[in-house]
C-alpha cells in the first residue's frame, strides 16, 4: 500500500488517523480522519478477496474438502466497472462532508473574519457544498450490486473514534456508511424506524429507544431523530439496497432523498433495472439517478474468438483476457476436488451459457458441481459436472436465465424487480383460509349438535309411548347463528 495508507481492509472500528496536505480538507476532521484517496490498484487490492488454496488441499479428506470449498460464496472480484463505481462514491462522500463546516475549529472566528475584512481587499468568495448528493446502482439479478456495495467495508471503517482534533478536544464517533436494505409493503415510518434502529445498532447508540420511550412514535418523528444522529455523528454516506420495491411507494423515495438534501448526506440507490424506471417517472428523482460514470452492472458476454484462440490465451499470463475470462479465471484454480482440472474453451463456454453471464450464477454452479463430485469415483470437475450443478443450483432460475440467453426482453420485464414474497398477503390469505375452515368446522358442530337433540327427543318420546314428532326439515346454518370474529384474530 502507498505511504499514505491508515486503515488495514476490513477494520470495521478504528481510532482517528488524519492526514495532511490536503488542502480545504485539512481542517475537516471528518474528512481528514477518512482513508486518503486510492488509486484504482488500490482499491482492487482491498476489495479482491478468495479463501486460501494450495495443492495440498487436494488430499484432504472429503469433509473437510467440502467446507473449505464453501467459503468460496463470499469471494469477489473487483472489475474495472467496480473500481469506476467505488472512486466516484469515496470522492462524493468527501464532497458531501465539506459542507459540514461546523466541526471545523474557529469556524465561527473565520466567518466574522470574513464579515469585517476591509472593503475593496479581494475575496474568491466562499465554496457551498451542492445538493446533488445521491446516485443510481443498478443491475440485472445476480450481477453483484449487494456484494459491492458490502465491500464498502474493505474500503472504509464504518466506525471512526474522534477524541482530538488540531490540539482541542473533539469528542465524536463517526460513522462513515449506513445499509439498509428495503422491504416489500414498508410504510414510510417503517422505513424511517428500520434506518434509525440500523444507525443505533452500527453505533451502539439508543435514540430509538429514548424516541419509543415517549409513546407511539411517528414516521417523521423517526426522521427528525435520524437527522440529529446523522449530523451528531458525521454520517457520510446511506445505502437504500433493493430501492426497486419501493415502486408503489415512491413518497419513500421521497422521504429519503429530501434526508439526503437537508443533511447532505451521500445517497446511494442500489436496485434492478426497474429501479430506473422509477426514477424516469418523477422529475424530481431523475437528476438524482444520474452520475458521471456507468452505474449499470451487467451481465458477462462470451468473447467472439475460436476455440484454438481462447484455449491459446488460457495459456499465455500476459494475454489480455476478455471481463468474463478475467472473472473466471479468478476462481477456478481453487479446486477442492481430489484432482484439479485445467480451464478449457469448452469449459468455460459451458459454465457462460449455464449462467447466462451472471456472476452469481456462475460461482454457485462452480460451487456445487465440486459438491456433488467430492468424495465420489469422479472426483473432478467436468462439463457433465457443470450440467448436473446447474439443475441443481438453478432450479427455481431456470426459466430466468433461459429467457436471458434467448435476449426475451418482454418476458424479462416479470424478473425486473425480482421482488421478495409479500408476507403481508400470504397471511391474509393463510387467514381466510383458517377461518374458512373454522367456519366449516362450526357449522359442522352446530349441526351434529341439532341432529343429537332430536335423536334424544325422539327416543324419549318413544319410551314415553308417545308418538314421535315428524322430522322437522333441516334448518339452514345463518351467520347469525356463528360466532364473531374478525380476519386479525387468525393471523
């Protein structure tokens, strides 16, 4: 790493380290205590990680072969489309926290400085923070949106402890990310209250306890108390992941970009494609999707060259292989199987078309085909490995990822949002369900209880020596005659 370098990857809680010769920055806490900017090998060095392997793995038992294998699902590797996305979200994040001029010691004596300077002594004027300060991730299913923006941690500790500051005490815990990942059917204050209590369990803070202390709090109750954490705390960045189930709540959206604007706080959008579509539809979100660099993750395409040409760059280190080779071959080496097996053409065109070029299909298929070989007669990788894996691995995405080889764009619009299970309606549903049943169970009792009680009253009347009563005609069941109960009381 470059002299420059503070915090080791991953290190989630740190102690302030601040930089010099930064310029207007310098005097920023908050920003000064940040890593210094990296270098596009830099931050691919950070955020690049894959488990341990080595020949010797080869001959252990198949147990222990199997578990080792499965620390390869959290694997990533950083691609030029990553390194794009990652700079320009730490340069953003700095920018946001220039505007923050309240921490910066002798604020205040340089203001009224600035208030009685001689008239006529030039001035450049004073820089203000803008208001652009959120931007649109998005990607088909599958393509890594959620892993990168979890790798953020690898670049940035998300807890920051201030004690001084240019000799003055300065007493803060900053922190630096927030993700929360949205849920289907969330009202604005469910989503307020789920951002609030993220930012208490990151900071090991309690202002949602102290906020539900005073009674049934409201969506903008949560709001207002996550502004004065945001600000109390330096928060310089929220990520809103799985923005695209907010399409039918788009005051949500709304909710969270005016948070951004007030508190200028970075916001980052990370969704599927129809996530664009959202921000297409309202003036006032269009804007903010936009950046200055490609924020689509896509999908991987096989390179136009012969089986001979491929299987020659395999083979020469210093051939400049295509994005899906590059990522393939990241991962392929590490072999758990008893006997490691080269990649080939036919190999890797296999595994593309398998997993219709999305990262994510194509390490779990990898994944499983060893699964299913270790500890068997065939103890390898190959290609009717890679077929059996994708049957396995891929059954519910099937049809998915067979309407992406087939470019089926109309049929794609279904997978758009790949949105999560409405619990909400399935229990209403489970409800009327049970209450159906016992609607039906009811009935049944009240009539196996009539039918006991002229059966009693006819066998009495016959020993009596009277002469029965006709069979009176079945009386229909009203719903006056069940018991009440409301569709919640099931639930």
């Amino acid at each position: 790493m470059s002299p420059d370098y503070k915090y080791p990857p991953g290190a989630r809680h740190v102690s302030a380290i601040y930089s010099t010769n930064l310029g207007a920055y310098e005097n920023n806490p908050l920003i000064a205590a940040l890593q210094p900017s990296w270098d596009a090998e830099q931050i691919a060095g950070s955020m690049t990680w894959w488990p341990n392997h080595d020949a010797s793995c080869h001959a252990l038992t198949p147990s222990i072969r199997a578990e080792m294998l499965m620390e390869l699902q959290d694997g990533f590797e950083t691609l030029p489309q990553h390194v794009a996305i990652m700079s320009a979200i730490l340069g953003a994040m700095r920018r946001c926290c220039f505007g923050r001029e309240a921490y910066v010691h002798g604020h205040t004596e340089s203001i009224l400085a600035r208030a009685v300077a001689p008239e006529g002594q030039h001035c450049n004027g004073v820089r203000i923070a803008g208001t652009s300060n959120s931007m649109l991730i998005h990607g088909l299913p599958g393509t890594g949106k959620s892993s990168l923006m979890m790798r953020m941690s690898a670049l940035l500790p998300q807890l920051i402890d201030h004690t001084e500051f240019q000799g003055k005490p300065w007493p803060c815990r900053q922190v630096t990310f927030l993700r929360v990942a949205v849920q289907q059917n969330w009202t604005d204050k469910a989503l307020a209250q789920a951002i609030l209590e993220e930012f208490d369990r990151v900071a090991g803070t309690n202002y949602t306890e102290r906020l539900n202390a005073k009674g049934n709090a409201s969506g903008y109750a949560y709001l207002m108390k996550f502004g004065l954490a945001a600000n109390n705390h330096g928060l310089g960045m929220l990520i809103l992941d799985e923005v695209q189930l907010l399409k039918s709540n788009t005051t949500l959206l709304n909710f969270v970009l005016n948070f951004s604007t007030t508190n200028n706080v970075l916001l980052v959008l990370v969704g599927t494609p129809s996530s664009v579509e959202i921000m297409r539809e309202d003036p006032r979100f269009m804007r903010r999707a936009e950046t200055v660099f490609d924020p689509e993750l896509k999908r991987f395409e096989f390179p136009a060259i012969s089986a001979a040409q491929y299987d020659a760059m395999l083979l020469d280190p210093m051939a400049e292989a295509d994005l899906w080779t590059w990522f393939v071959q990241a991962f392929w080496p590490r072999q758990f199987t008893a006997k490691p097996v080269a990649l080939t053409h036919a190999l890797s065109l296999l595994l593309h078309h398998l997993s219709a070029g999305i990262t994510h299909y194509a390490v779990s298929i990898f994944i499983t085909a060893q699964l299913l070989r270790i500890g068997t007669e065939k103890d390898y990788l190959d290609e009717d490995a890679l077929k059996e894996a994708y049957v396995v691995s891929c059954s519910t995405s099937m049809e998915y990822l067979e309407d992406l080889r087939k470019s089926r764009w109309e049929r794609l619009k279904k997978y758009a949002d790949f949105s999560h299970v409405s619990f909400h309606e399935i229990a209403q549903q489970a409800a009327a369900k049970r209450q159906a049943k016992v609607e039906k169970e009811t009935r049944d009792k009240l009539a196996m209880a009539r039918r006991e009680a002229e059966q009693s009253k006819r066998k009495r009347q016959l020993n009596d020596g009277q002469k029965p009563d006709a069979k009176p005609a079945p009386k229909p069941v009203g719903d006056d005659d069940l018991p009440r109960a409301t569709r919640t009381d099931f639930l």
